[in-house]
C-alpha cells in the first residue's frame, strides 16, 4: 500500500493531535461554512473539500473513532517506512485487538469505520467506491451546522447522521430538519412538498402545530448501504412572527389601541382575530394594559376540536395632533376634573 493512501484527518482540519473536541468542533464549522456546496454551486473542488473535512470531523469527533484511527495511523505509517504494505499479521501486538491486514486500503479501513459501503475486508486496494464517498457527503455530521440543504423552507441538520452516534435513544440513522411555517400555514394546516435523496416527499402539516412541534417522517431519514435500512426525519417547526399576533402560553394574544374618550366612556371596537374581525365591548374605565379574553378564538389544539383564548390588551393612545375644538375641550376637562390619578402616591416616601 501507498504510502499515499494514508489521509491525515488533522492536517485537514487544520488542527494539531492534541487538540481537544471543542477546538476540532470550531475547527470543522470554519471549513464546512467556507466549502459547503450551498455557498461554492458550481465547484467541483469545494465539494470534495467539503467530503473531506466532514468525513475528517465524523472520525475525530468520535473518542473511540479517533482512537482507533490514531492507533490504525502509527502502525501504517510504520508500515510505509519498511516499503511495504500493512503485514497479514496485523499491527505489532494487534492494537485494541484490530488485524490490520484484513483491510485492503486505508480506504477499507475508514469505510469500515464509518459503518459505509467500500471496498469490504479483503477487498482490493483503494476499494473506497464512488458511492462510498457521495454516502459520505449525505452523511457528514454537522454538529449543530444547519446546511440549509433542504431548500422549501427546509434546513437539514444531519446531526444523527449514519456512523454519528445515537441521541436520545434514536436511531443513528435518523435526521433534523427545520420546517419553517407562517402563522396563518400552522394555524390553518398546509401542504409542503421537497425532495430529500432524490425522492419527491409531500409533508400534511396538521392545523395547530406550534413553535418546537416535531413531525417525524417514518422511513425518510438517512440509508445505510450495507443493510439498506433507513431511518427517520423529525421536522422540527420553526414559526415566523406575526406582525399583530403572538403567543402567551397556549392562547394568543394581541394589542388594539384605543382613544382617550373610549377608555373613559366604553366604546365598541372592531378587533381582528385569525379567522376575522369581531366587535368587543370595552368598558367604561378600562385601563391601559389591562387584558380582554375573548374565549374560542386563540390557537387550535392539535386534535382540532377546540381552540384557545384571544387575549386582546388594550393600550390607551392619546391624539398627537389636536384641531382647535378638541385641545379646547381637552383643556376645559383638565380644568373641572375632580380626580387626582396620583392621589394614592402622593404620600409614598422612604
């Protein structure tokens, strides 16, 4: 075997041996932001850059990974030194009880460890076959890096990806994506249609879904070559604010202005609501900031039988532009008003 062959994962990233799990992490997410094919389309030479660090970080982010390719490394490079190829025997001693002579390649090896499609044991040298190393994009781990791969309002964040470990009591096959709705798809239900691996998949999204809400996508997550198995997506739903709307809990809430006048005498006022506008009575008095509950019109639950309250706070606005008459008018209340609004803090002191 060439000496060649051998890949130097730490090199790649730019990193030293010794270097910790954090620092490979930032190490990794510099390079995936500068060769991701989303930000290079067109560049055949990003993208192999790209295969490459993503398949150095899933080595080296793994403790027992990364030990069993620092102990594979030594004895190959030592190998190389003696100008021949890895002996059948294995690695003087058979560190951590591996026969290095059943791999073919530097390449069977690494397919092997990362649990993908290669060369196989004993296989021919350089055995890692071109789908090996396009499953090792697909796969590569982002470790909180959201590709925005998706596309559709869809980020993929293959953090469970095949060979990335279990989270959770998930599959290692399973994935992450980001669903991003709007407010008026959530609460009313929609249809979102994306490809994922070449396959055209159409997503119900049930009416109601809130911020966090996963929906999981039974058999669409990441393919293992060797068993053929795949396993899920979780869709994680991600809403865009609204410019009148927002949540309080289960309900929704919202604020709707009033005049001065209304807040003293009551008024009849037109307040929007997801699916139209209703008039409420405000009474005579209310105060600025207090909350109104209109009981039915908030957020659907998830089976659609019933919905949330509306919580409409009332803010008090006074005019800011007055015609004659009406700074007269104002005046002349200022001048018989009989009540003191600070009379209860008049005495308050340390």
């Amino acid at each position: 075997m060439a000496a060649t062959d051998f890949k130097d994962y730490y090199a790649i990233l730019g990193v030293s041996k010794t270097a910790d799990a954090s620092e490979i992490k930032r190490s990794f997410r510099k390079l995936a932001r500068k060769y991701h094919p989303d930000v290079n389309p067109d560049s055949q030479t990003a993208e192999a850059k790209f295969k490459e660090v993503s398949e150095a970080y899933e080595v080296l982010s793994d403790p027992d990974k990364r030990k069993k390719y620092d102990q594979f490394g030594q004895y190959w490079q030592q190998a190389s030194r003696a100008g021949g190829g890895m002996p059948r025997g294995g690695a003087p001693g058979g560190a951590a009880g591996f026969d290095f002579g059943a791999y073919g390649s530097f390449d069977d090896f690494i397919n092997e460890l990362l649990g993908r499609m290669g060369g196989g044991f004993g296989g021919p040298a350089g055995g890692a076959t071109g789908r090996s190393q396009s499953y090792s994009y697909q796969q590569s781990p982002g470790a909180g890096f959201n590709t925005g791969g998706f596309g559709n309002g869809f980020g993929f964040d293959p953090r469970s990806a095949a060979g990335g470990g279990q989270s959770g009591g998930r599959s290692s096959l399973d994935q992450d994506a980001e669903l991003k709705l709007t407010l008026s798809e959530a609460f009313r239900g929609a249809q979102k249609r994306f490809s994922i691996g070449g396959e055209s998949v159409t997503v119900r999204i049930p009416a109601g879904v809130k911020d966090g809400s996963k929906i999981r996508l039974k058999g669409k997550g990441a393919l293992n070559p060797q068993t053929q198995q795949r396993g899920d997506v979780y869709l994680k739903v991600s809403l865009a604010s609204h410019k009148f709307f927002s949540f309080d809990g289960d309900n929704l809430t919202c604020e709707v202005p009033i005049a001065p006048d209304e807040a003293v005498l009551g008024a009849k006022v037109a307040v929007p609501t997801p699916d139209g506008s209703v008039t409420v009575n405000v009474p005579a008095g209310v105060k600025s900031g207090q909350s109104l509950r209109l009981r039915g019109k908030g957020w659907p639950n998830k089976k659609g039988s019933s919905r949330s309250d509306l919580l409409v706070k009332v803010v008090i606005v006074p005019p800011k532009d007055l015609s004659d008459q009406e700074k007269a008018l104002y005046e002349k209340i200022r001048e018989s008003r009989q009540q003191n609004p600070r009379a209860a803090i008049a005495e308050i002191k340390l």
